[in-house]
C-alpha cells in the first residue's frame, strides 16, 4: 500500500486537474461568464423574456448606439449568450453542463458537435483521420522494423555475414591489424546497404502498405482481383487449360495453408518439392474418386491433363 503523503499528494493533484477542467467545460459557452447573468435573465426564464432582455441590452450596448470599445466587447458576448439561450437544444446543453460540471468531456462534444457539426465536411474529416492514422502506422512500422534489424545484428549468424563479407572483400586472407570490433563497425555499415533483411512480421516499411493508400486504391485493387478470377475461371474451368507453373504453385501454396508473405520468401529449391507433393495428394484424391487403381502411365496421363509441364 502507498504510503499517505503519496496518497494526499495524489489526491489534492487530481482535485486541481479536476477544477482545471470543470471550468473549462462551462466556459466554452460564455467564457467565464453565465449567459443567464449577461442577459439578467433567471435560468427559469422562458424563451419570450430571453428574448426582451437581449432587445433591452443591444438597445444599450450596440455598437450602432454606443461607440464605447468596452460596450463593443459586452454587446458581444451579450449576443453569444442570446444565441446560446434561444435556441432550445443549445439551452438544454448549457443547463446540463451547469448541473453536471464534472463531465467535462460529454460536455465539451456536445458543443463542438452543435457549433461546429454542422460546417464540417464529413470528407474532409474521413482523409484527416486518413492520414493522421496511416502516418502513426508508417512510423510504428519504421520503430518495429529498427528494432526487428537492431535485434538480427546480434545473432551470430548475421555476425558470420559480417566475417563472410570482410574475408570476401580482403580475397579471403583475414585482416587481423583490425580488430573484431572495428571490422564489424566498417562492414556492417556495408552489409547493411547491400543485404535485403526480410524479417518476418517487421518488413521494411512501404507506402503502398499504408490504409490510406489501400483505401485510394481500393477500385483498382477490386478490379483485378475480379480480371484474374476471370481469367482463372475462363482458363481452367471453361477451357479446362492445363495448369501454368505459376498458378500451379499458388494451388500448392492454398493447399499447405502457408501464408502469402511466408510463400513469397521460400525459395523454388523448396517450392518444387512441396509442388510435387501438392500433385502426389491430388493424384491420389483422383484416384479414390475414380473407384479404382490405374497403371503409372494412366497416371501419369491423368496429371499431366492437369500440370502440363510433367509430361
């Protein structure tokens, strides 16, 4: 348990905050002014005195019949508190932030929403908080991925890239008038420029990954997708064509379940094996759905009706 002066100091430091917002909250209407009171009206007044009170105090006040500055900056906020006043669903938010002072920012929406709702152009709303998101996520991207590189540069194997590198570019004789740590501070500068680090869950940030911009590009990316099913469908459903190589291998990736990011990364050396185990389960589902056992050459003419390039 805290210790009671941490306590006290707490508890007078959320008092202040507090108060320094209460009044916030009721002088967005009149500053630090009650309507009520600049009009002299009672807040009981109905809608019928509110409005002689005004009539009554620009009479006095207006700069047409008092060229006084300091009447000019009373008949003012007289006005404010005339419109605020007048209008019944303004009046009703003025009463409820006077009764409930402590919900200071139920208070604070309901007047911006009143007062300025209404000029605000929805669009231009939607592309500010566009861009206001995408930019915290293109710099969470760039934080993720220093420290993604930061944490690779201290493995031994990117340390053993280091070393590969120096005795590359020394014509494999080592240079020991260097030390370790002066030849990892010069090469790992090189290294960096030259190795593409693809650190899953952390890629080097892009533009094109920003949902502001995929939002942009929404119809385009929509549009294709729907020109390649097309395609596909016309292809291999209607023409019943043999399966390219590449869209062989996408099949063999939906197949395994491995995600896209993960696939693009995996090299042919593993691909082609995983593709052929991908057409050994499809045979064999051929098969039990044919009832029966075929010869390796019925086989083999069954899958080459679909990957062509087996023959």
């Amino acid at each position: 348990m805290a210790p009671p002066t941490v306590i006290r100091w707490y508890a007078i430091t959320s008092a202040i905050v507090l108060l320094l917002l209460i009044s916030p909250s009721v002088a967005i209407y009149c500053d630090e002014d009650d309507c009520y009171d600049l009009l002299g009206v009672s807040q009981n007044a109905n809608s019928s005195e509110i409005k002689k009170a005004y009539y009554k105090l620009s009479l006095k006040y207006h700069p047409d019949k008092n060229p006084d500055p300091d009447s000019r900056k009373l008949f003012v906020k007289i006005a404010n508190a005339y419109e605020i006043l007048k209008d019944e669903a303004t009046r009703e938010q003025y009463d409820y932030a006077i009764a409930h002072p402590e919900e200071v920012f139920y208070n604070a929406a309901r007047y911006y929403h009143a007062y300025y709702g209404h000029k605000t152009d929805p669009r231009a709303v939607l592309v500010g908080l566009l861009l206001i998101f995408s930019g915290f996520q293109y710099l969470n991207q760039w934080t993720r991925y220093n420290q993604a590189v930061a944490m690779v540069k201290k493995t031994p194997a990117y340390r053993n890239k280091l070393r590969a590198l120096e005795l590359e570019r020394s014509g494999g004789i080592p240079n020991k008038k260097k030390s370790n740590k002066q030849m990892d501070k010069k090469t790992g500068e090189d290294l960096s420029k030259e190795l593409d680090l693809q650190i899953k869950g952390a890629e080097k940030p892009s533009v094109w990954e920003l949902i502001g911009v995929r939002l942009i590009l929404l119809p385009y990316t929509i549009g294709k997708l729907l020109l390649w099913w097309g395609r596909w469908y016309w292809r291999y459903n209607v023409k019943k064509a043999s399966y390219a190589w590449e869209d062989a291998l996408y099949l063999t990736q939906k197949s395994l379940r491995v995600p896209h990011d993960a696939w693009m990364n995996i090299g042919n050396f593993i691909k082609t094996p995983a593709f052929f185990i991908f057409t050994h389960i499809e045979h064999h589902k051929i098969l039990r759905t044919m009832g029966g056992v075929l010869s390796s050459e019925q086989s083999k003419k069954i899958i080459s009706a679909h990957f062509f390039f087996l023959e």
